[in-house]
C-alpha cells in the first residue's frame, strides 16, 4: 500500500513552495488539490492540520497581496457603454441590460430571472418587481422604481424582440434569432 504524505510533509512541501516565490493564490490552488485528492480516496485530509494552514496563512501575512478592485462602474461609463452603436438584437438588448441594471441595481441573476408581467410602466417611469434575490430567499419579493433612459431602452428592446409575455432579456442566437422561451 502506498504511503501518503503526512501533515507535517505537506506543510513542509508548502513552506517549500512559498520559498520559491510562489504566489498565495497558486498555494490556494495546490491546497485545495491536496485536499481533493485525499477527499476522493476517502483518506485523511492532511490540509485541515494546525501546521498546514499556519504555513499558508504565514504565507499570504508574508506575501502581502491585496486583492485587486475594480474600478466601479460610474454612470459615465455607464453611458459611455451604452452609447456604443449597434442596432442589431443582441445590441438593443445589451443596452437595456445595461441601463436598467444600473439604474436598479440589481443582481444578474434579478435581471435574467424578470418576466414581461414584472414591469410595470407608470407615468413616472418602471416599475420592476423582484420576484426572488440572493437577500430574499423565502421569494416575498420587492418592488424598484426605475426612470428615463433604461425605461426607454427596455421598450426598444421588448418592440424589436416582439416580446409580449415570458422572460425579458432572451438569448440572441447567431443571425439575430431570438431564443423562444
């Protein structure tokens, strides 16, 4: 029977590894390998030892890397992006995406979960129900109020896609078929 590596020869293999210049993201990865391996021969996880995770916590303090951020998405890019010319499907469809997702707020998974029957159109702009998210599990749902210009890219989309009821936002397929839901 093969013998497997024990705690401590992990440990030392990462502290091995860390001394080379090895970046804590790709320790992360080696780690969870590790751990996957000895999970699926139904061995004992040796990553879940004191002196392994000690040296890859030592090894992220030492290493000092921060996690890279992303500049946000400010209502000038917005714009900018939204301004792209493009009159095809996908292109009407991107833009209300994009519009109407910044101007509410919400999550991807919101904005490709809404139906046709979840806007509402009033005089002061639209009206988006919510009808699950990551923050309302139970579904009681929510209501946000949306105006200008991502009202007016939703109805361009919904006329040039000649959607009347089902999901709002479909996939475009190659030579500007609309998926049917």
């Amino acid at each position: 029977m093969r013998r497997l590596p024990t705690p401590a020869a992990v440990a030392g293999f990462l502290a091995d590894q860390a001394d080379q210049g090895i970046r804590p993201s790709t320790m992360g990865r080696r780690v969870a390998a590790i751990r996957y391996a000895h999970k699926l021969a139904s061995y004992e996880v040796p990553t879940e030892d004191e002196r392994v995770r000690s040296v890859v916590c030592g090894h992220r303090r030492a290493a000092g890397t921060a996690p890279a951020k992303k500049a946000p998405a400010t209502a000038e890019r917005i714009i900018a992006m939204a301004l792209v010319p493009g009159d095809g499907l996908k292109a009407i469809r991107d833009r209300a995406l994009l519009l109407l997702g910044f101007a509410g707020a919400f999550r991807r998974s919101e904005l490709v979960a809404l139906d046709v029957d979840d806007l509402d159109e009033t005089d002061a702009g639209l009206r988006v129900i919510i009808r699950r998210s990551k923050t309302d599990q139970e579904g009681q749902g929510a209501t946000i109020a949306t105006v200008a210009c991502p009202v007016a890219a939703v109805k361009v989309w919904l006329e040039a896609a000649k959607i009347s009821t089902g999901p709002v936002f479909r996939h475009v397929r190659k030579g500007a078929r609309l998926v049917v839901a």
